[in-house]
C-alpha cells in the first residue's frame, strides 16, 4: 500500500522538457524534480513528438497540460504495480509510502523508461490523418524496434530495446528495496 501523496510525487518525478511547440507546457511538465527529461531515456521519446501524435489536433494548452500530466501518473502507477505490488515479498499491509518518499531515484530510471515507451506506443498507434500518421506508418517497423530490440537468429541480443530497459529499471528497484539474495549452494562435483 502507498499513499497517494507518494504517487503524485513519484509522478513529477520526470520532466517533458523545453522543445518548443504550439502551446505553453507548464513548469511542473517541462523539468522535474529529479532533474531528468524524458528525452535522456529516449530521443524519440519528446513532448513535441507527444503534441504531434495525440488524438486531438491542435489540442488546447489546458487540455495538452492535462494529458501530459495524466501520462506521468499512469507511468508512476505502472512503475508501482510492477516495483511493488508484482513482488512476491510485498506485503499488502505495509505502507511502502516512506520508500517511495525517501528514495525516489530509485523509481527514475523505471519512470523514465514507462514514459518513453507510452511515447512511442503512442507513434505507433496515432489515429489522426495527418503528415505525423504517414510518417509514423513508415517507420512502424523502425519503431517497434526501439521498442522490442533485436535480436539474431539464435536468439542474441543485439539491441536492447525500451522494454528490457523497462524491465531491468523496475527489477533494479525491486530488487534494492525488497533486498532480495542470491542463495549460493555449495557443495562437490557429483559426477
């Protein structure tokens, strides 16, 4: 359990940064208080790119602010699901708000990454017929490549995509608060 002051300081965690667009993005959007863009996880992955692909064209700044900060809650809740609540050491009825408060950066990478990815998700899947929807048509399979990574054919990672770095961030975080140990069995050679 966590409060939901925790959330929504987790969820200022990541700013959008300062590219210039058609509308004003509000302080508490552009920086956060870690000090990290999103463009840091992924250069793909900016509020320009973001105001170009919503579903709404020409979306209002209130609106657009709005949306962005709706974004940053939904990447912390995802990040807390997946840190917290997937870990089969939580406990349900331990408030992990003090963790979450002292010791914010350890959800950064994990926040930076989920954005990046509903970023890009977003690319992928714009439905407004404009110059950004033929552009991200023509690069679904670059996209989906920075998304998932590649791979050879047998099976070696190449590229990491947004997804395994998604999911090292949040295991990284798991695994220091939930301090989780390696169990070593010693014993001889049986054969």
């Amino acid at each position: 359990m966590y409060s939901p002051e925790s959330i929504s300081y987790l969820q200022d965690r990541i700013g959008f940064g300062t590219n210039p667009i058609a509308v004003t993005v509000e302080p508490t959007n552009k920086v956060g208080s870690s000090g990290r863009l999103l463009t840091s996880f992924h250069k793909l992955a900016d509020v320009k790119q973001i105001y170009n692909t919503t579903t709404e064209a020409n979306m209002s700044e209130v609106a657009f602010n709005e949306y962005l900060q709706e974004l940053k809650k939904q990447a912390a809740l995802r990040v807390l699901t997946e840190v917290l609540n997937n870990n089969y050491s939580y406990k349900t009825e331990f408030d992990y708000s003090d963790t979450i408060l002292n010791r914010p950066e350890l959800f950064d990478d994990a926040l930076g990454y989920s954005l990046a990815i509903a970023a890009i998700q977003q690319q992928i899947a714009v439905e407004r017929s404009n110059n950004e929807q033929r552009k991200a048509l023509e690069a679904f399979q670059k996209l989906k490549i920075e998304l998932e990574g590649v791979k050879d054919t047998y099976g070696n990672v190449i590229s990491r995509g947004l997804y395994s770095s998604f999911y090292y961030a949040h295991k990284n975080a798991s695994r220091i608060i939930f301090r989780t140990q390696k169990f070593i069995i010693d014993s001889p050679n049986v054969w």
